[in-house]
C-alpha cells in the first residue's frame, strides 16, 4: 500500500483526506499478505459470533421491530434475526446487535471499535450486490484501515473531549469500505468520506446504555449510506477531515497527518487488531487478568479479601468507572465490579455473568466495595497494576497490559474459533454453526457472500 506522498507535504498542503481515500480506492486483494487475509477473516468470525449472540438483546429486538416495521426492499440478511429487511435497516440492526454485548473487537489506533462499524454496512451491501467473498474481505480491509488512520489523525483529542470513536471514526471505515466494494475511485471515496464525516456522532456519556449499541449501528448505517450517495453523483467536501470547521477542527484539538499516514508495523493497523475473551469493557481486561493471576498464585476465599488496589491509566475513569453498577449492561463498565466477578472465580467470558440478577448478589457487592480504583496520568492506556491485600496482611502483587496482539496467529484463531462456538452454536446449533465456520474459512472460494449470510440467520 506504497504512498508516494510524504505526511508532512499533506500536513501543508491539505491532502490528508484525498491521500487516504486514494490508498483505499486503490486497495487490491493481491495487496494483502496471506496472514492479514487470516487475520480479516478472524475479524469477521469474531463478529458474526457476537452477532449471533447480540440478536437475542433487549435493544437488538426493538431496533428489529422498528426496522420491520418502516419496511424496504429486503435485500439484507437479519443476523440471528430470522429474516430480511432494507440494506440500511440492516445495518443500522446487526451494527447494534454486534455491539450489544461490549465483546467484539478492538484497536488501539481507531480508540474503539472496528469491526462492528465497518462490517454490517458492507455485509449488507455485499449480500445485495451478489458480491463475491474475495470481495468482501479486500473491502473491509480498506475500511479497516481507513477507520485507524483516522483514529490517529485524530488522537488523542477526538476522544478526550467525550466522542466515542467506534460512532465518528467508524463512519468513515464504513463508508471507505462500502465505497471500496462500489469501485469508486479515488474522488468518489473522498466524497464518500466527506458525506459519512457530517454525519458522525455518537457520545462516551451513554456508556452503559443502550445507545452505545446503537453508535455501531448508526456508523454502520452512516458509511452505507454515505458509499451509497456517492455513487449516485451526492456532493460533499473533499477535504472534509482537514479543512476549516471540518471533522478535526471540530471534534478534536489536531489534525495529526503525519500519524494518519505513518506506515504501521507490517504495514497493515490489522495487525494490531485485539479480540475480546472478556465480555466486558476493553479497559476492564487488564484487571480482570491481574486478578485471575493472582488466584492461579494462592488459593484464597473472596470472603478472605480484605482490600484490592488497581492502578489504571486516568482516561479509564471516562470509560468503565462505574461504581456501583445496576443492571448487567452498566457492570460490562465496573472496574470494581469486573475485578470482583473475577476474584470470586466467575467467568467473565460467559454471557449469563452479565445478567441484572448477579449485579445485586450480596457478596459480589461485598467484594467490589473492597475494591479501590487508582488513576495515573500518563500511564500504559491498557495497563493495570493490582495489590491484594488479604485478611491476614499478607499481599500479593501484579501487573498486566492487554494492549499487545497475538504474536501468533494461528493460535489466536483457534481461540477466536472456540469463542465463536460457544456464542453461534447455541443460536445456530451445532451443526448450523458449523457450516457457517466452514463458509468464513473459505471465504475467498465464495461467489456470492449471500450464502454465507443465509447461514447467519436463526433457524425458523
């Protein structure tokens, strides 16, 4: 993906958005190295998995009936939803479901969320447009791609100020994505960037509600749309991410171009792509691992805990510091009450943890009351350090940082394949979730991606 222009003449000359939109449009699939093909397809297994099993979800149900209800050409596949609906209710519905359950993945560079803002839109558009898998996978790589290096343009700004970048950064993956599958060149991505740009929003405040969710499915929706207009001939800026009350001067405090533009390591952000094992707030996965640590050291009673010191990077306490959780949804954002579930030996990695019931259980609130959440400025953003004191004095310390990828891929899939199991197979069955693995892992032998899709749906 060779860039001939340097960052620091876009920096002067007010390219950032033309230059990334011509690296998308002109994305091949023989660009892409074989273990970043692996790693994609990783990506959208992961995805359809927390799909599967976000469809089930009280907002999931209402976005659905609401989407049914306004009607369409049913072009697009419902996942786990048993039916079909317009290409943009689709991906407004499986966008939110896939975010449902704060379990689906993460990079660093986009500061949220990538896949389930890019994928349901471009899914969606795929399965109508008879795409071919090949296809798909060269298009989501596009927006993957585009949604980092906007994140880093961004950085750290964008979302210090409140703005949850899966929502506004993932506008734009979508819409290059999207874009990409359309074949639109490199001034038809710029404008469909410019039209996804005005659309972004989406707010850190409705962390643990339903809006959260919801910010997947609008960016989803959003760069739908945006590739859509586009391509109809839709006006909007080229320059919409750098130029005067455009989307940096906005919603952050710079434009850093020579970050947006920085070759990553290997030269793909995929690389660096982190898969969820803990169906919680990626902020709350260092801790969780700190304390699973330390039980794997001593055996101990939860009710021998007498105070348990975390240390975190300050900009957690905006994301996942809610105190005293009430409902299954706000807890996926306790610090406290994670590290608690965690020290008392409770899966993290299982739905049912989440549920409102366990969130008042007396010595789960017992625990997390001795739980006392320090923050430093500076610090690791994915870092967390953790002293165990217990009721005899004696202390147990650790630290864990949840930033750093696989280093190997092929065990990671393995995992990500186990985690896909134990969502899908309960929605598809065994078998049915079965055949759905087989179609992701030949993904670019598929003609048309509508037969992997039609797998995705629950059975009548």
């Amino acid at each position: 993906m060779g860039l001939a222009a340097k960052a620091s003449d876009a920096k002067v000359s007010g390219d950032v958005t033309r230059l990334l939109a011509e690296r998308a449009a002109r994305l091949r699939y023989e660009d892409i190295p074989p273990e970043v093909r692996a790693l994609a397809r990783q990506c959208l297994l992961d995805w359809l998995a927390v799909a599967l099993a976000g469809a089930d979800a009280p907002l999931s149900a209402i976005l659905r009936a609401e989407a049914l209800e306004q009607g369409g050409a049913p072009r697009a596949t419902l996942i786990g939803g048993g039916g079909r609906t317009a290409t943009l209710q689709a991906a407004l519905v499986n966008g939110a479901a896939s975010h449902a359950l704060d379990y689906d993945d993460v990079n660093l560079a986009m500061a949220g969320h990538p896949s389930v803002a890019v994928l349901p839109g471009l899914l969606a558009l795929a399965e109508a447009r008879e795409a071919s898998g090949r296809d798909l996978l060269t298009a989501f790589v596009a927006g993957y791609e585009t949604a980092c290096r906007i994140g880093l343009l961004v950085a750290p700004g964008h979302y210090g100020r409140g703005f949850h970048a899966t929502a506004t950064v993932g506008s734009f993956g979508a819409a290059a994505a999207c874009a990409r599958l359309l074949r639109l060149d490199g001034e038809g991505m710029a404008t469909a960037l410019g039209i996804a740009g005005t659309q972004a929003a989406g707010l850190k405040a409705m962390f643990g509600t339903m809006c959260k969710p919801l910010h997947a499915g609008k960016a989803a929706q959003n760069g739908l749309l945006a590739a859509n207009l586009a391509a109809r001939g839709f006006t909007a800026r080229p320059d919409l991410l750098e130029c005067a009350q455009g989307f940096a001067a906005t919603q952050s405090r710079g434009c850093n171009a020579e970050a947006a533009l920085a070759e990553p390591a290997g030269g793909f952000h995929l690389r660096a792509n982190l898969f969820k094992y803990h169906a919680a707030c990626y902020l709350t996965h260092a801790p969780i691992e700190c304390a699973l640590a330390l039980r794997r050291r001593i055996a101990f009673l939860p009710e021998q805990v007498a105070r348990v010191e975390v240390t975190l990077d300050a900009g957690a306490d905006t994301v996942c510091n809610i105190a005293a959780p009430r409902t299954g949804l706000e807890a996926k954002f306790s610090l406290r009450f994670t590290v608690a579930l965690a020290l008392a030996g409770i899966d993290t990695a299982r739905l049912d943890t989440f549920a409102d019931a366990l969130v008042a259980r007396p010595d789960l609130v017992a625990l997390r009351d001795k739980v006392v959440v320090g923050f430093e400025p500076h610090w690791p953003h994915t870092k967390a350090a953790m002293i165990l004191t217990l009721a005899d004095g004696s202390r147990l310390e650790t630290s864990h940082d949840s930033g750093g990828p696989a280093s190997d891929i092929v065990a990671q899939g393995a995992r990500v394949e186990a985690k896909y199991q134990s969502l899908a197979a309960p929605v598809l069955g065994d078998a049915g979730a079965a055949r759905l693995l087989e179609a992701v892992r030949r993904l670019e032998d598929l003609e048309g991606v509508a037969a992997m899709t039609a797998l995705a749906a629950a059975p009548a």
